[in-house]
C-alpha cells in the first residue's frame, strides 16, 4: 500500500482543514491515515499525506467530475495540485 503526498494551494485553510470531503471520497476507495498539513509560513499552502490501497482507483477519482466536485467544494487551486507516490 503506498503513501501518497499530495500537495496544493488553497483559497481559504480553515475551511479546507474543517471539511469532510477527504473522508467522504477517499475512504470508499480505501485510503487510510489520512493526515492534513499546513505551511506554516505561508497558510495557503497545504498537504494531505494517505495511505492507498488502489493507486488506480484514487488517480481516476482525482481526474472525474467528483474529484473536481470534491476539490471546488475544498477550495484547492487544481493547477497548483502535486502529486506525490512513495518510490
């Protein structure tokens, strides 16, 4: 199962932080322990680190109309999205 970092900006932190849309659609695909970051420095920019069961299923989430759903309702600026998956 590997870990996933994903990394983005967001418009506004507390909300991003408060919201249950993590949970919502990553838990059905089965990603575990997931944990939320704040830049310190600079509060726009975040991270979600999680385990995935199925890199495939996530991947295909994130690029669906849901994804995009999930991630307007969030607050992230999709162009600053990074992806990152433990080697």
């Amino acid at each position: 199962m590997p870990t996933v970092i994903g990394h983005h900006d967001v418009k506004d932190t507390d909300h991003w932080l408060a919201s249950p849309q993590r949970e919502e659609i990553f838990g059905p695909l089965g990603v575990t322990n997931i944990r939320t970051f704040v830049n310190p420095e600079n509060r726009s920019q975040v991270a979600v680190l999680m385990d995935v069961a199925d890199l495939d299923a996530l991947m295909a989430t994130m690029q669906s109309p849901v994804g995009a759903d999930a991630m307007a309702h969030d607050g992230v600026l999709p162009e600053t999205l990074v992806l990152l998956i433990e080697a």
